[in-house]
C-alpha cells in the first residue's frame, strides 16, 4: 500500500515538514511496514511557501542587499537551486508590510524597487525560472519601483525620473524600456498570485488592499486615479490593456506590471507548488493521499491547499483525507470538491494555546486513530 501525505503548514504550532512527520508517525504505529510512504509538505503561496519550494528544489538561502518600501539599506533573502537554475523570491522579503512600524506606513510613498533589486541578483546568479510569490507587500505603486529596478525608465514631462510612491505614477509622461534587463527574455517566470481582484475600481487595488497599507479615506481615490493614469500610459505606449485582467490588482498593481512588461501569467499559488513538487506523478499508484491545515472550513475551497490537493488527486481517483487543527464553520462544503473525510484533532476542550503547543502530539495521535479505521476497510498489502 501507498500512501502519500501532503499537508500544510498548522499555523503557529507546526510547519508542513512537521506536520507530514506527525501523520506519518501516527500511521506507521498501526499499519503494516510494507507500506510506502511519500511525505509531501505543501502550502498554498502563503505562509511556508518558500519553505516548502525550498525543500522540493534543494534551494538554499542568497542574501542581498536591497532597498525597503522607504529606501533604506536592508539585508533581504531569497533563495535559490544551483542545480535547475531556479530561484525562489518572496516580494515581502524587500517589499513587505512587516518591515515597516504602523506610523511608516503610506502606500503614497513606499515602492517596490527592492524586489526588482532581488531579480536582478538572480538573473546575475543564473537564473533560468524564478518563482515569484506577490503576497504581503506594502506598495501601491503599480509594480513601477521594481520595473525601475530592472531598468525601465519612467519620466515626468520635464524628462525627469518620476518620484517613488503610489501617488507619483501621476506624474508619468513617458515610459521607456528599452533598458529592461536583456536577460529577461531567457527567464521563465511563474507569479504565486491568489488575487483575482482588477486593478481598479471599488474592488481593485487600493480600494480593498490600500487601508491594510496605511491609506487614509482621502488618499483612496488619489491612489486610485495615480493608478488609472498609469495604466492609461502602458495603454497608450505599450498597447496592453490589462486593468481588468484577474489579479491585475494584486500586490497595490504588481500584477499589472507583470501583466503589461514582463507578459507573464498569474497562477494560484498552490498550484504553483503541486507542479513544483510533481505531485501529479508522486501520486501515482497510490491508494491514499492524506492532507490538511490548521483550520478547515468553509473558505477552504477558495484555492486553499487541501482543495488543490484533493483536485489533483481525484483526477485519478485517489481518496483523500484532511485533518485540521479545527474543522470551522460548514467545513462539510469541503466533501464536493474532492476531500472524502475531514477530522480534527482536537480531542477534548482546550484552550488555543495548549492546542498550539501540543499540535504535533494532536495530530500524531489523530493519524493513528484514523489509520485503525482504515485496516478495518483497506487491502493492506
């Protein structure tokens, strides 16, 4: 018998290393030796992302000094596998909301040239693909501040470089790339982007994402038209029209910049990982796959990563199993879109934190007691 296991990470009390570890401890006490075992740690593009990929590609860890939302020298990470030329770059290791105290937010001002400083080492690594998750970021400057970075000029119509900030996108007069970094065109380039939101509008980019960033009531509509104005540009010069594109709001319109200069797709971020991890052919012939997450619930099915691995593994017909750390309001929605059973580990009531900090023995036992039921049922051969 096969089984594969293939969880995310339980928020603040296990990775998905540790997670995979613990259902594998809790199945092998019960089922027999002869069973095959392949532990998969997933994430979705969100927390332990990066983590995960580095393991599937034997990454290892590349510091780089950049520059923050504000500009100021920091030392961000990246990380990258010699081996298949890949590099792995998150937009929050130079970009990100938590480099900055709640007063230093002000998506007027910050910029995203930090993460174009990031590509740029990676390129001079080698670079053949890089995976590039947009999540946490701290900018509303249309991805400009990184494509600044990698060489596309941006003038105001005194023929001057515009300022950084969200709100300075008004001043572009021109839009020059013809010293975009020529070795882009030899790179692959796959975006972890779960956001479908357009760029403008009620439910675009600022609107929605701008008061996480510290934009006031009044800065919204200002940021907004700093935003149409700019993509009226890439409209009028590059003769791409991407503002409604699905994820062209992502990341205060990093989407739109990888959308409109680097003509990239935006991808879910789990699907991302299923591909990188090749769990489609790792779930060959097996007869098992077990997955979960710290919580399940209803908004699992919106591209979590218990949905994707249910997805991949029903296309062959593979039962599959979740185990959360709590199953939340109508988790039963799950059950139509792939997943067989849900259970969580919870065993008696408890408050958060002795649930957090006991997880791995939870889940340990939870797996055992779901791998008693399963010799009841199972050809165990």
């Amino acid at each position: 018998m096969k089984i594969v296991i293939a969880p995310d990470s339980f928020k603040e009390s296990m990775s998905a290393r540790q997670a995979a570890e613990a259902i594998h401890q809790g199945f092998s006490k019960v089922l027999p030796s002869s069973t095959v075992y392949d532990l998969i740690p997933m994430a979705d593009g969100g927390e332990g992302t990066t983590e995960v990929l580095m393991e599937a590609l034997k990454a290892s860890t590349i510091e780089v000094d950049v520059k923050d939302p504000l500009l100021r020298d920091i030392r961000a990470r990246y990380a990258y596998a010699q081996h298949n030329q890949t590099a792995i770059i998150e937009m929050a290791a130079a970009s990100g909301l938590d480099l900055l105290s709640t007063n230093e937010k002000n998506p007027m001002t910050t910029s995203s040239y930090g993460t174009g400083q990031l590509i740029n080492h990676a390129l001079e690594q080698g670079a053949k693909k890089i995976i590039l998750g947009i999540g946490g970021s701290a900018t509303n400057d249309g991805g400009v501040g990184m494509l600044q970075a990698l060489g596309v000029k941006f003038s105001d119509s005194n023929h001057s470089s515009i300022a950084p900030g969200g709100i300075h996108l008004l001043d572009i007069d021109n839009i020059d790339i013809s010293q975009l970094n020529p070795k882009l065109k030899d790179v692959e380039i796959k975006v972890a982007c779960d956001v479908t939101n357009p760029l403008l509008g009620d439910n675009g980019a600022t609107a929605i994402y701008g008061p996480q960033k510290g934009a006031t009531a009044k800065m919204i509509p200002k940021l907004d038209t700093a935003l149409s104005h700019y993509h009226d540009k890439i409209k009028l010069q590059l003769e791409k029209d991407v503002k409604d594109v699905p994820g062209a709001g992502a990341a205060g319109g990093m989407g739109t910049a990888l959308l409109a200069f680097l003509d990239v797709d935006l991808t879910k971020g789990i699907d991302v990982v299923l591909e990188e991890t090749r769990f489609t052919s790792r779930i060959e012939n097996a007869d098992l796959v077990v997955t979960g997450e710290g919580k399940i619930d209803n908004q699992t099915i919106l591209g979590k990563t218990p949905i994707g691995v249910a997805r991949a593994s029903k296309q062959i017909n593979i039962p599959v199993i979740a185990i959360g750390g709590s199953l939340g309001e109508n988790y039963e929605a799950v059950y139509d879109y792939g997943i067989d059973s849900a259970f969580s580990i919870i065993n008696q009531p408890s408050d958060l934190k002795n649930a957090l900090d006991n997880g791995y023995e939870l889940l340990t036992k939870t797996a055992h007691n779901i791998a008693r039921t399963l010799v009841l049922n199972l050809p165990l051969n």
